[in-house]
C-alpha cells in the first residue's frame, strides 16, 4: 500500500504534487517566493495564514485531519522551514531555473515565471500592508526589483505579440539578457531579506516606505 509523503520533510517534488492535488491557484514558483517574503516581513504573519491567502484566505477543503496535517506539514514543517536558511548570508535564495530554447513561447513562459516570482515575492513582504518601515539598503532593493519587474512584463507583451518581428538572435539575446536580470533579482532578493534579518536584530526602524507596486 502506498504511503503518504512525509510531510515535515516533504521535497519541493511532494509540494508540487500537493499543490496540484488541492488546487492552489498560485503556481509553485510564485509559492515559495512569496513565503521568503513573508519569512522575511517586519509584519510577518504566521505561517499558517500565509498558507490560507494561497488559497485567497481559507484553506481547501479536507476529507479528513490527517489530510489537512499532511498539506500543512508540507507547506510549512518543509517548505517554510527550508526557505528560512536563506536568511544567512552564505546561503542566497535562487529563483526557480528552468531550461529554455530560444522561440517566443519559451522566452515568453520564462518572463511570465519570474514575473510571478517577485510579484509573489513582494506579496509575501508587504502581506496585504500598503506601507512597510524598511532601511534604506532594502528600499534600494526593492526599486530594482520593481524595475526588473517591469521589464519581464515588457518581454512578455513583445514575446506575447505575434506581429512583432523577431529573429533567432533577438531571441538569443533576450534570453541571455534575462539571465542576467535573474542574477540581479536573486542580489536584491536577498539584500531585501538580509536587511530585513538585521533590522529584526537590532530593532532597527528606517524610514517609512510606501509600498512598491509590483502588480
């Protein structure tokens, strides 16, 4: 007889699967930058509510508690825990690294992914706050991100237009430019998540930031 994944322990592999199997409406990559945001969050909130607004505030559905321990163990005992290590400074979080051929499709998919990535990122910090108390060094971080955000949207309405014209080496470099804007995200991520680690430490305020859109 088959047995159920070991939720406390539970591989990003289970956690997809886990996802799937209750529907969450947030895709997997979007899933875990959006819980380093919220382990990184002057106003964080407790794990369990970040795992309910997966599922727009409530959990899913359950047949019985053991399949509820089984989702939240995964999400949070796993996952949640995991993700906490990239609090140290040797260990940067990377966003997800996927294989892609140089065709509009792919390019596309690829800018929609990490789109999706730091807007969950951004999602997971603020936690529905309009405004946060962030020192500067994660204020600066927070402007790259948003204009990095900006230009994976850019790629995705020009690989998203069939009637703009593009070549194999457009898409070439394209694809290598967001290599390197990818670099430079996962920088700002964990500048973002070191300064916010800080500023915990020494019950540091900074100036008041407004909130940075990112949607």
């Amino acid at each position: 007889m088959a047995k159920r994944p070991n939720s406390p322990t539970a591989t990003d592999a289970q956690v997809v699967a886990l996802l799937d199997r209750y529907q969450c409406p947030v895709p997997f990559h979007e899933v875990r930058a959006r819980l380093l945001g919220n382990i990184a969050s002057p106003s964080s909130t407790s794990p369990i509510e970040t795992v309910k607004c997966l599922w727009g505030g409530e959990l899913p559905p359950f047949d019985s508690i053991d399949e509820a321990n089984e989702l939240i163990g995964a999400l949070v005992m796993g996952l949640w825990n995991r993700l906490t290590r990239h609090q140290d400074r040797s260990d940067p979080f990377r966003l997800m690294r996927v294989q892609s051929r140089v065709n509009r499709e792919e390019i596309m998919s690829l800018a929609t992914m990490r789109r999706q990535e730091l807007d969950g990122f951004a999602e997971g910090l603020f936690g529905g706050a309009e405004e946060l108390d962030l020192s500067e060094r994660a204020v600066d971080a927070m402007t790259v991100l948003s204009t990095l955000r900006a230009m994976f949207v850019a790629i995705e309405e020009v690989t998203g237009d069939p009637t703009k014209a593009a070549n194999e080496k457009d898409f070439a470099e394209t694809l290598d430019r967001m290599r390197e804007m990818t670099l430079t995200a996962e920088k700002s991520i964990h500048a973002v998540v070191l300064a916010c680690k800080r500023a915990r430490a020494s019950d540091f305020s900074g100036g008041l930031a407004k909130r940075l859109t990112l949607h």
